[in-house]
C-alpha cells in the first residue's frame, strides 16, 4: 500500500489505520492530530482502514512559548 505522510511517501502493508501509521513512523500515538486526505479524523475513528494512495498529515503537540 502507497500513503503520502507529511508530503513524504510511504509503502506499508495493508491493511492499515491510524494507530498502525503511527507505530510504523515511529510517532507517539498522543499527542498529534491526524487528517486523512484534508479532513481531521477524530481519535474515536483512529481504527477505521485508511485507503490506499491516500494523503496523511500528522501533527504533534508542541510546547513552547
């Protein structure tokens, strides 16, 4: 399976959701916001499949001031 996460394509196997992203990328699973293809996908919807050539944005969490 084909993603673009943060601009960056990425092969994983399918299938995938979010929390599988995430341990591959090596990104903490709190603390970040993730859209699929532009649209914000709640937490309570992290385990929905994500689609193959599908467009990723993970944001995380940081502090500062």
């Amino acid at each position: 399976m084909e993603l673009t996460v943060n601009g960056d394509p990425v092969q994983i196997d399918g299938p995938v959701d979010v929390p599988k992203l995430l341990a591959h990328m090596g990104f903490p699973d709190q603390g970040v916001a993730v859209a699929v293809d532009g649209v914000v996908r709640p937490k309570t919807r992290w385990s929905e499949e994500i689609g193959d050539d599908s467009e990723i944005d993970v944001l995380t969490a940081v502090q500062g001031g």
